[in-house]
C-alpha cells in the first residue's frame, strides 16, 4: 500500500537553501561590480605604466 504523505523538508534545509541562494546573489553583485568597474576605467597602454594612486603627484622639477 503506497503512502499518499510527502516528505516534509526541514526547516534546516530551507534555511541552508536560503543561505546559498543569498551567497550566490551576493557573489554576482561583486562580479558585476568588478566588471562595472573595469568597464569604467580604461586599461594603460602597453608598455605603460598605470600611476600608483596612493603617490601623490609630483611635477618634474627643472634644476636636474
């Protein structure tokens, strides 16, 4: 005789699903972010060298 009473599932695994679910959203937000970003600022050309942004910049001074 087959039993017609579906398995309940737990609240433990509706709570590890929910967590993974928001994992992963917050996964994509920061590869989206990441691309947002990379897409905004350009790549230096080849053979440049991109400035450090924590240096101040200092202009070339004309006694040397």
């Amino acid at each position: 005789m087959a039993s017609n009473a579906k398995k309940k599932t737990t609240f433990a695994k509706l709570n590890r699903e929910n967590a993974l679910r928001e994992r992963r959203l917050r996964k994509e937000a920061r590869r989206d972010a990441r691309r947002q970003a990379a897409s905004e600022a350009p790549a230096p050309p080849v053979g440049e060298i991109a400035p450090d942004p924590e240096q101040p910049a200092t202009p070339p001074t004309a006694d040397a």
